[in-house]
C-alpha cells in the first residue's frame, strides 16, 4: 500500500527576499516522516493573490494533503484565508464558532476584538476550524488543504491538533551510516547496493570536515529488516 | 523597470524527509535581494526525474532565472545534470574541459579519476561552466538555467561565480521598526499607511517575547526617500 502524499506551501515574502529563514518546512516535514505520509513537494510563493490560488490548485489535485503556513493574521498583508476561499469557489466571512473563542481569548486578556482582530474569525465556507491552543486565533481545513499560521510555535501547535486527524501509513525507517571516504570512491559499490533493493532509497549526503572528505549514507524504507540487512551489506563493503 | 525574476528549485529527498534542513534557500533569497533579482517562488522537490524535469519546465517559462541546488556529484541519486538535458531536449556526456578541470583536481590530491567522478564531468550540449572554486567539479548554466550544488559551501561558492554575470535591478531596500503591540492594534493604522503608499511593500511579523506581543513592521521598496518618509508617519503613529 502507498503511503499518503502531501505538498506544502509556504506563503511569504519575508520569506522570498531573505529576511526571515522558514522553519516551518523542516519542522513539518519530520513531523509527516513519522507518521508515514510521504511530503512530496513543497512551494514558497509571495504574499500575492494569484500566485497563493495557482499554487492551492495545483498541488491540491496532485496530492492527498496540502499544508500552508502564513497569512492567516489580523494584518492587510493576511491573506491566505481569502485565497483558500478563492481556490475553492466558496463564501467567506467571520464564522459565530471562530469569534466566540477569539471573543474568550481577548475578554481573558482584557483587550477589545476590534475589526483587525475579528478578521481572524473570517473561515471560508464548509471549513473545520483547527485549534490554537497557543494564541487561540484558529486555522482550518477545507477539502484536503490544512491551513496554519507561520509563527512557528503556532504553526507546531495546529500540526499537532491536525496530525492525530489524518489516516498516515508505514513510516519511513531510516538508519545512516558515515563513510570516511570520497564519494566518488562510494559510488559504484553504492549503486550497485541500490540496485540489489529497489525497494529502498539509498542516498548518499557528502561532507567534508577538517580536510576529510566523506559522506553519510542514508538507506530508507519501510520493511525494517530490508533496511538491517542492506545497512549490513554496507558496512561489509566499507569497513570502519 | 521591473527588476529580473528568478525561481528557485531545491532538489533532494533529504530536505523532504526532514533529514536535513536546507541552508541554500535563504541564503540565495538574501544574495538575490542585494542585487535586485527578485525570487519569486521556490520548489522543493524528490530525487525523481519526472518531478525534477516537470518543476524545470514550468518555472523557466515563467521568470527570468532559475537556480538549482543540489543533485550533481557522482553518485547514483545525482540526477540532476540528465533531468536538465531531459527538460532541455538536448544531449548529454562528459565534455573535454570539465574533465580536465576534474583531472587536474585529482592529479593534485593523489586520486583517481575514476568512473564515478568522471560523472561529473557529464555536462549537458550548450552549457557554460560556472566555476567551483571548493571542489573543483563545475555547475553549469543553460538557458537560463543555473544549475549548482546542494553541499552548502560548494553551492554559495557557485553562487558567487555566476551573480555578476547577471543583470540586475535595483535593490530592494528595506527598513524595519518593532511595535510592542498585539498586531490586532497595529493592523488598522498599517492599512491605511499601506493605502498611501501603493509603490511600497508592508509587512508585519509578529512576535511574542516574555510575554509581549508585538510586531515587526518591514516596509520595503526600490525608492529610499519614499521608504524613510512612510517610516517617518509609522513612527509618529507608534510612538517607542
């Protein structure tokens, strides 16, 4: 069986001109590893209308799940809950569920929900509200796409409300193993290796440290006695 | 004018299956910001030649450059100098100047160019080298195209080789002012600034530090006395 596929899409233009570095993506994409469903692409688009809408409709017909992170704040430049409404060809406005935890959350803090905030209880039609335990705001999820805040402790608290929801499959196993030799000296025996188990990913990740060229070999799958015995050819074949 | 376009395409499973967190993209989008190429998306994609191939070609016909990282060292996961001739529809094979350079760096250390390196002299028809001044085996530009390495020092080291061959636009410039304030207060004000100035890009990213909220608000954009008087009037509306 095929593990459930997924694509990302990271919304942002700090992200695009080099101010901010995205963390979201690493987090997310060990996050999917662990519970067997396979990120296959990930997209970074600008805080623009139409590149947001062309990027939803793409990989949301490619793939079982579509998660995004940013732009779902009280801000003008806030506009991914918008985008997702105009993916889909659905209705948008603020939801009585989505203010009445954003009303609790500003009443608990002695602040006024005022227009700006208020835009965060705007939920596109047909959604499910995802849970902030964080700073309450909600994310959503409409058909297949999951859409998350970009502040990265908000972004890991709504994965981890979403997550337990999904069907995953088999995680991916993986075991390393570090060569302290070149990888030009690795790769036929590698490949070699690689064609013996078509059914594992065998990836070859070089570095050099302190004027030792090597690299770490990484043998993934989802049999774990496939993965053993493979990682013990490997190591016949490179000695320490 | 409009400043020059580029995408950026990351290929590697490592990066999709959370192994390892990629460095290449923030620091091309910081390269790129200096010298007035906008990035305008980034994809991250599989080792698979199908992905590799369909992402190439659909994002060299939409912007004016595409940089890619990772894929081009001798091993059999290294696929990326085929699925750009694939794209391409042109040949591929080891070119007589890239294995000199190849040669020459081998010569130097003692090792033997053998069949595996000799790989990285494959070098798709009509490319132009780009220089590799950590470990010698080039990149290549075709079209516009510019193909480079996923090891980050490698790859920055490309980076710097093929940037002044490019036109650029004018910079982005970009000034930043902290607001310790809920982005739910800031966010009405900001509109309207931003209504003011449509020329200018605002940005709020939020934050929350020991307890206090607030925001960073970036304005950005090719002309610094517009930048400095829009900071001027955000200033004065968030007094420190």
């Amino acid at each position: 069986m095929q593990n459930p596929t997924a694509a990302m899409i990271v919304i942002g233009d700090e992200i695009l001109s080099g101010r901010t570095r995205d963390s979201n993506m690493h987090y997310l994409a060990g996050e999917l590893t662990k519970v067997g469903i396979d990120l296959r692409e990930v997209r970074v688009v600008p805080d623009e209308t139409a590149a947001v809408v062309a990027a939803v409709n793409a990989v949301r017909a490619l793939f079982d799940h579509v998660f995004t992170s940013g732009g779902i704040g009280p801000t003008h430049d806030d506009i991914t809950a918008d985008c997702i409404a105009a993916a889909f060809g659905v209705g948008i406005g603020v939801r009585d569920d989505a203010r009445a935890i954003l009303q609790a959350h500003y009443d608990r803090a002695g602040t006024v929900l005022n227009d700006a905030r208020l835009r965060m209880a705007r939920i596109p039609e047909g959604a499910t509200l995802i849970e902030n335990p964080v700073s309450s705001a909600p994310g959503f999820t409409l058909g297949n796409v999951h859409v998350m805040a970009g502040v990265p402790s908000v972004f890991q608290a709504m994965v981890a409300s979403v997550l337990p929801t999904l069907t995953g499959g088999r995680p991916l196993l993986s075991q390393s193993y570090r060569i302290a030799r070149g990888e030009g000296d690795i790769a036929g025996p590698l490949a070699a290796l690689a064609g013996e188990y078509p059914d594992l990913i065998m990836g070859s990740y070089p570095f050099q440290k302190d004027g030792v060229y090597g690299a770490n070999i990484v043998i993934r799958g989802q049999d774990g006695v496939r993965v053993d015995e493979a990682m013990v050819k490997l190591a016949a074949l490179f000695p320490a």
